[in-house]
C-alpha cells in the first residue's frame, strides 16, 4: 500500500505524544476556513446582499427581506395548489426513492417532502447558504450552480422526482436544465417545474403597453435577456420537455390575481397575499437587473417603481399573473447516460 508517494506510515515524522497530549493544540486548515467564510462573505450591492459562490449569475438578493419575501411566496404557493407541493403522480403507497430540488432557496419544499417521504433521500442545493441547520435526517443540502455540469456520483442519477420552483431568473437555458433533468432520472421518473409568466393578463381586454407593471415587467425581460437568464420562456416549457423526449407530460396554468380585486372570496385572499409578495420583492427583483444590464442606477430605480408600486394596487385593472405548472416522465426504455456511475 502507498502512502500518497510514501511507503509505509513509519515515513511520515510524528509521535503519538505529540498528537495525543491533551495540552496540543490542534490547528485548522486555514484554506478551509477562508472557503467556508467566503460562502457566507456575501456580494454587496444597492443596500442588498446577494450569493458569493459563482458571484454576479443570480440576479435575485439572498437577505433577510428576500427570504422573508420567499417563504410567504412558498405559503401562498401552497394555498394556489390546494396544500399540495407536486402534481406528478407521487404517492405515499409508491414512494420516490431519490428527490432533487433544484435552487431549493430556503428549503421550504425539500423539507416538508421530507417529512412526506421520510424514507426517501432529498438532496436541495442553491447558490447561497440560505437554508436551516435543523432539517430532517434523510434532507442534505449542497451549494452548486445549476447551469454547470451537475454533480456526479450515484446519488446524482437514477432519481424518482427532479422539481424547480419558481427559479425562472436564474437559467441561461432552459432547455439544457431539461436535458440534464431527462439524464438524471431513472426510467420512469418525473420532472416537475412549478413558474410564473413573468407578465401580466386580463380577461376583460388587452393591457395597455404603458401600464407601469406591464412596462415594468417588459423591461425585466429586456434585463434578463442581456444578463443571459431570459424569463419569458415560461410558456414553452410544455414543448421543451416533449422535444426532450418526455412523455405523458401535462401542463396546469394557474391565474394569481394581482391583487385583491376578485370576487371569489379565496381568489381574493390570494390577490392581497400575491400583492404584498410582490411589493416586498419589487425592489430586489429589480436593482441587480437594472443596474448591472440597464446601467440605472438605485435613486432611478426606486423612482423608476413608484409608478409600479402604484399599479400593482390599482383594482381597477383585473390583472392576473400566470403561474405554470408542467410534469413528465422519462421513458421506461431510455438508454442509461453515458457517464452513469454503473456504465
């Protein structure tokens, strides 16, 4: 056996006394603390932090008043899907094995499957640290960027469920996120990814162009197609996972009411929910996409969201957003990728 180029461990110089004395102080790698610090030395910019690892390709804040704004966006989302987190069909007789979450954000989703598939392994991962410490046994969470070739290893292929949600801003491709979905799942396996449009809709006519949340949500896509994570795909992705090679792929579209203008008394609730969820995330949703591809600066984008801020309370206008939900499964008889860990 070799010892890293050495022949036997007598060639390495220390004694048992100097590493068993109690009064020895054992030092740490100081490249590991300098890693681990980084992570959570946070990018500044405009008043708000944003993730370290792989800094500048998420355009979205990563602080407290986005996380805040996250896990009532998780809430509400929960309350559209009637309490269900998955419209594949998973069931509790015939529980996944392996489940993945993709940008899990602060993890809200991955542990509360968790606790739905207790014997199911879920992996989550995300470009910031953002998650709890206390989650249960069969959760891990990893920092990874999914727009780069994903982790290898036999935890990472062959699994039951692959899910994203509401990570419409952080992919340069949408369609090489399906791919890598498709090749990861096991035979049989489901993809689930849970959207907004990105835009505003009405039933009673067409929204006017100079609408400020309709100008303002053309100007985002404007930012994000310059920044290389364009956010009108939404609709197509139905067609991308047919071209893929899905199969019984489904697509449910929801309407999230902008406020709280509805009749109905639980599409109201939605609306005032959706509303302050917006108005929490106006600004982060804005400030790195404005400044870094629009070249505005923070006092013009505030200005820039007054008139926004204001129409997104205007119930005058019956606008809804839409929230895209698509599923499909991978084929019995898909050949293994050629880098699975058993080729």
């Amino acid at each position: 056996m070799s010892f890293g180029g050495r022949d036997s461990l007598s060639d390495y110089e220390f004694t048992f006394e100097a590493y068993l004395d109690h009064s020895a102080r054992i030092e740490a790698d100081p490249d590991l603390l300098s890693n681990e610090e980084l992570i959570y030395d946070y990018h500044r910019e405009n008043g708000r932090t944003y993730h370290t690892y792989r800094s500048g390709s998420f355009y979205v804040p990563n602080d407290e008043l986005e996380t805040d704004r996250m896990d009532n966006q998780y809430e509400i989302l929960k309350i559209l899907l009637d309490g269900r987190h998955y419209l594949a069909p998973l069931s509790r007789e015939n529980p996944p094995r392996k489940i993945l979450d993709v940008a899990t954000g602060t993890g809200r989703w991955a542990i509360e499957m968790a606790d739905e598939f207790p014997e199911a392994q879920i992996i989550g991962t995300d470009l910031s640290p953002i998650q709890p410490q206390m989650v249960p046994p069969n959760l891990r969470f990893y920092i990874d960027d999914g727009n780069e070739e994903w982790q290898t290893g036999k935890d990472w292929f062959d699994i039951d469920f692959i899910h994203f949600r509401v990570t419409v801003a952080a992919w340069s491709d949408w369609r090489s996120m399906i791919r890598m979905s498709f090749e990861r799942l096991r035979p049989g396996g489901w993809l689930e990814i849970q959207e907004p449009k990105c835009d505003i809709d009405c039933d009673v006519g067409e929204i006017p162009p100079d609408n400020p949340v309709k100008r303002w949500f053309t100007e985002l896509q404007k930012a994000s197609i310059i920044a290389g994570r364009p956010i009108h795909e939404i609709p197509e992705l139905k067609r991308m996972l047919l071209e893929a090679g899905f199969v019984d792929v489904h697509e449910k579209v929801y309407k999230i009411p902008l406020n709280g203008w509805p009749r109905s008394r639980r599409l109201k609730r939605i609306g005032e929910l959706w509303h302050h969820c917006m108005e929490d995330g106006l600004s982060g949703f804005s400030y790195a996409f404005f400044h870094r591809c629009l070249g505005m600066t923070k006092d013009e984008i505030e200005i820039s969201l007054v008139d926004v801020r204001r129409g997104l309370g205007d119930q005058r206008l019956h606008a809804y957003e839409k929230f895209y939900v698509v599923w499909g499964r991978k084929p019995v008889d898909a050949p293994e990728p050629r880098d699975h860990p058993m080729s």
